[in-house]
C-alpha cells in the first residue's frame, strides 16, 4: 500500500522544482542538487557545457526558464532541465553512428 506512494513522490515537475528554488520543499540546495544530478546523467551526450560553468549558472537558467515559460512548468522537471541545458550547451555531433 506504501509503494506506489513512495514511488509517486521521487517525481517532480517543474512547479515543485520552481517551488524549491524558491525556499519550500527542500529548498534551494534540493533544487541544486536535482540539477546536477540530472546533468552529470546527460554530460558530455546531450549536454556538453564549456569549461567554467558551474551548477550556480545552470540554476539561474533552468529558474529563469520556469519563470518565463510558466505554460512548461506542469512537465517533469528532468526533461525541463535536459532541455534548458542541452539548448544552452548542446555536444557537437562527431558524425559516428552507433
């Protein structure tokens, strides 16, 4: 009976992340650290960032995204952040094929 409880709270969309970022749920350092963990998934095969930038920098864009774009904010919030970040800092096609 806990299970699909417990299995329904490890999502998130973009509401509850904006929410954290703002200081509820977890806070600012909740919201940090679901950045990172869904961008060292995608690093260096759908986001490849320049050498420098740092998770504060990622934060502000996935914020400001969520801020402009309420209309997005009901999908999950890993597919808001793979998106805001692949669009920012894209990998370079090398032309293999797998």
């Amino acid at each position: 009976l806990m299970l699909p409880a417990l299995a329904q709270a490890e999502f998130i969309n973009g509401n509850d992340l904006l929410s954290r970022m703002n200081g509820e749920g977890g806070g600012p350092m909740y919201a940090i650290g679901y950045i990172a963990g869904v961008s060292d998934v995608y690093y260096k095969t759908l986001i490849c960032p320049p050498e420098g930038v740092n998770l504060g920098q990622m934060k502000d864009m996935v914020r400001s995204h969520l801020v402009m774009h309420p209309e997005t904010r009901h999908y999950s919030a890993d597919s808001l952040v793979v998106n805001v970040l692949k669009t920012a800092f894209p990998c370079k096609q090398t032309g293999q094929q797998i």
